[in-house]
C-alpha cells in the first residue's frame, strides 16, 4: 500500500475520532454541535492575543461585551484563574470611570465572609420574600431561551441560592424543574395568564402566585433595551410548546403591546399593583425605565401618602439586552442604569419613605465592581441578563432574533440546543453567580464595610473629565427630605424615620434606611 494513502488514511481515522470525541463531549456547546470546526475557535483564541496586538480590535474594544468582560464571565463559570497580570488595560482616566475609595482598614475576610443577611421583599404580604443572594437571574423568557438554557439556568439557581425571573413569556416547567425561587414576570401580552381575547386571567394568576417556588409577581412597564415597545419572538421560534405556554397560535409571530391596556397613569398604575396584591400571597414589583423623573416621583408621593405601590422596583437601564429591539430605542431610548436608580432612590428618600421599597438594578452588569457600582448608587439587589447567558457558553454571536444561535442558547433548533448539557452547565450558572457575590464582597472588604447594604455613594469616585474626578454623592447628591406640606402624609413615617436616623448618628441628606 503506497506511503500516501496510509498517511491519508491515519489521518482521516484520527480526525473521524476527533469528531467522535467531540460529539460526545459535553463540556463545550460549539464543539458538541460544531465537530472538528468547532476546535478552530479555540486555536484563535490560544494566539488571539497576538494577532489583535498587530492587527485586530483590542480586549477592550468590542460591544456591547468587550473580549475582557467575556473572559472574565467564562473564567469564572469555569472556577479557572481570573487574575489579570501586568496592570489594568482600562483607562482609569476616561469619562464616566469609577473609582472606590478602599480604606487602609480593609475589613478582614473572617468579620465579613458573605453578604450578611438576606433582603426581604415584601415584609408586610402573607408570604414576603427573603433574597438571599444580591445576585440574581434577570428576566429572560423561555422562547426567546431555548429549554435547555432555561433548565441550566433554573437549575444553577438553586444551586447558588439565587432566583430567576421568568420574563413574559410565561412560567414553563423549565422553569420550575431547577427548583429555584422564581419571580414570575407578566408583560402586556399576560402570557400564561390571559383569556382567549388578551384580557387579564385573575384565576390562573391566583394559582400561580399560590405556587411554593413563585416568590413574587413582577408588571413589565418597560424594558431597558426596547422602551415603549413590546416583547418580539420571531415566528421561528414559537413552537407548539411555546405557544401552549403563551397561550398563542403557534408558527406565527409572539408581538407583545407595547403597554398594558388596563392603566394609563400612576393612579391606575397602582390600581392594577394592587388588585394583583389582592390576589396573590406574594410581593408584587414594577419593572420599569426610567425616563421622565416624575414616574418614580409619583409611585413614592403614592406610598408616603397612601401606603399602597409596587412592593419592589426593578429598574433597567437602557443599555440593557433583548432578543430583538429596534436599534433607534436601543440606542436612544431611556436613562442608562446609573441615572436611572439613582433617581429611583432619590424619589423614594425624598418622601420619606426608602425604607418601604426594594429597588433592583439591571444593566451590562458583569462582575463585582458594577454590581458594588448599582448597589452604591442605590440599589439594594441586582440582576444580570447576559453575563449569566456567557457563563452558559454564549459567545456573542449577535443572532438572538434569528433562531440559529450557534450556542443552543437563544434557539428552539434542538441540534443546537444538544451543545447545552444541563449537568455541566447549571454547574457554571451557578459558579458564575457565587463568584460574582464573591467579587462584591471583595469590593465591599476593600472599602472598609462588612455588608453591601453599607455601600453609598460617598464611597466612590467619577471621573468627570480628564484630570478632573468627583464624588458620586456630589455627582448625584442625596436629596433632601420634602416636609409634611410637601407631600409627606401624616401617617407618622416621616417622623419614624427621622427617629431612625437620630438613632443611627446620620442625617437625613446622607442616608435613610433601606428595606432589607
């Protein structure tokens, strides 16, 4: 037999049993759906280095994720090495950089070893929810997931003790199949608790909210990415499953309104809050965007005054992520995360009444740094969208709308989905969601604290211009408190929590307390 063909031959079993190899692997997606082709993406990786140091973008160039957030994500699922060598490649000088103020008494690791006590939603419903994790899963539908990431997802939730937000596309056994707490989230469309004309199902949302894993009900007034416009699943990807869930025809497009029917102001807005709270065990939150001020204004003039309003505010910044959003509100719709919470938290301090609310922030949160960032601005919990999709094994593809996401991720196509092995995955969810915790605590040891809930403004830098940085609370100041004829009622929580903050040696301007 001729040298050449031996060698052909070698070669070709020995690329056959590559292939096999990674056909049965289950640790990596794009090899297990990719075999052969998908080990290139690797060989690029190992000598990507080089090549972008001559002739490519660098590692912090690329959007909306840069090369080095999305290895710091897989890093971490993975429990691999995340420490960077040689200095930092950011510009500490750039506009609209953050910088905290560590303290030369960093708060040693035994005094703090976690994130202390939980955060408790909803302290006066039947059934209030104690987070127990600053970090959870934001609202991502199952449609616009494929099943096998909602299932990693869920399931790596339960692990990390954190909880996942359904999205609007309705509760699916997916989701309940982890074991996790969940928030159950309903848009405009009221997937899985409409009637057959698209009108509210009060009965089918009272037995969901009676359900042991469904801690609260979230009202979608808007979302970061694609404000004033409803939820858009392509035709593709509603299948018979997703349409039996949604309560829709499958095969034709999912298109959400673009607001809910049953209010048209705050007035009505808290009418619709509540009559949800008089059916459900559970907390009852508002997602929203925020653009004009006097929304989050009006829900804490509602609350000071009347006691009644969302139990939670979940505020999403514009650079928020989605399937499939026009790029004109993409781009130009919304105040971004930081804006946006503090607002959020101003309005509630204003009146009184910060302690009565629970706010939660979301936006391009990736690590420990942004979410001690939201947290210090404000916020009291988290939630992240896209980094728990890279710690899944996304590689930002940019194809959620189109159902053919390589990953298995954002695609019903169950050939892709096989590259998302529910063992190994909800593992790095839950990886990616402990060393994010892990990172904030780090950041609050470093400034001298002992909980993220001690986190505030004054405890970060802005860098405002070049050779010019300001404080976060002189950037944002804290506001001061309206009086009793401004808008405060009398029903003594003014007065109760300028008692509070007597206690506590703090000024009313500096800090009021918070509900956790």
């Amino acid at each position: 037999m001729p040298t050449w063909l031996i060698v052909s031959l070698a070669v070709v079993v020995v690329l056959g049993l590559l292939a096999l190899q990674d056909v049965l692997q289950t640790g990596h997606a794009i090899r297990r759906v990719y075999p052969l082709l998908g080990r290139m993406r690797y060989l690029v990786e190992m000598i990507g280095p080089e090549l972008r140091q001559y002739i490519v973008t660098s590692d912090l160039d690329e959007r909306p994720f840069s090369r080095s957030q999305r290895a710091w994500v897989y890093q971490a699922a993975k429990q691999v090495d995340s420490s960077i060598g040689f200095g930092t490649q950011v510009d500490t000088w750039k506009p609209g950089s953050f910088h905290f103020l560590p303290s030369p008494f960093a708060t040693l690791h035994e005094e703090a070893p976690d994130a202390g006590d939980p955060v408790l939603i909803g302290a006066h419903r039947p059934r209030p929810f104690p987070v127990r994790s600053r970090i959870n899963i934001a609202p991502m539908s199952f449609g616009a997931l494929s099943a096998a990431a909602v299932k990693a997802l869920s399931s790596g939730a339960a692990l990390a003790h954190c909880y996942i937000n359904t999205g609007e596309g309705g509760l699916s056994p997916h989701h309940l199949e982890g074991g996790s707490d969940i928030v159950f989230q309903i848009g405009p469309a009221k997937y899985g608790v409409r009637t057959s004309d698209g009108a509210m199902d009060w009965d089918a949302l009272a037995r969901i909210g009676l359900m042991d894993q469904v801690r609260a009900i979230e009202v979608k007034a808007g979302q970061g990415a694609k404000p004033g416009k409803g939820g858009i699943l392509p035709a593709a990807k509603v299948t018979d499953e997703i349409a039996a869930i949604r309560g829709i025809p499958a095969g034709k497009p999912s298109l959400q309104p673009n607001r809910f029917a049953e209010y048209h102001d705050v007035p009505s807005l808290v009418d619709f809050v509540e009559r949800i709270k008089s059916v459900v065990p559970v907390p009852a939150g508002l997602k929203i965007v925020v653009g004009d001020e006097s929304l989050v204004d009006a829900l804490a003039r509602e609350r000071a005054e009347t006691g009644r309003g969302p139990d939670y505010l979940s505020v999403d910044g514009s650079e928020g992520g989605t399937g499939a959003a026009p790029p004109s509100l993409t781009d130009h719709m919304g105040l971004p995360m930081r804006d946006a919470i503090v607002a959020a938290d101003n309005a509630y301090r204003r009146h009184g009444v910060r302690n009565q609310i629970t706010l939660i922030a979301a936006g391009r949160v990736t690590n420990g740094a942004d979410a001690a960032l939201a947290i210090a601005l404000g916020a009291d919990l988290v939630n992240i969208a896209r980094g728990f999709l890279l710690s899944l094994g996304c590689i930002q593809a940019l194809k959620c709308h189109t159902n053919e996401c390589p990953t298995g991720v954002a695609t019903q196509s169950q050939w892709r989905q096989r590259g998302l092995v529910l063992t190994e995955k909800r593992e790095r969810v839950a990886n990616y969601a402990q060393a994010v915790q892990d990172d904030l605590m780090t950041m609050v040891r470093s400034v001298g604290l002992r909980s993220p809930s001690e986190l505030r403004r004054t405890h970060l830098e802005i860098i405002v211009e070049v050779g010019r940085r300001i404080s976060a609370a002189h950037l944002y100041p804290y506001p001061e408190r309206l009086t009793e004829s401004e808008g405060l009622s009398s029903t003594g929580a003014g007065e109760a929590i300028i008692e509070t903050l007597t206690i506590a040696g703090e000024t009313p301007n500096e800090q009021l307390p918070i509900a956790s």
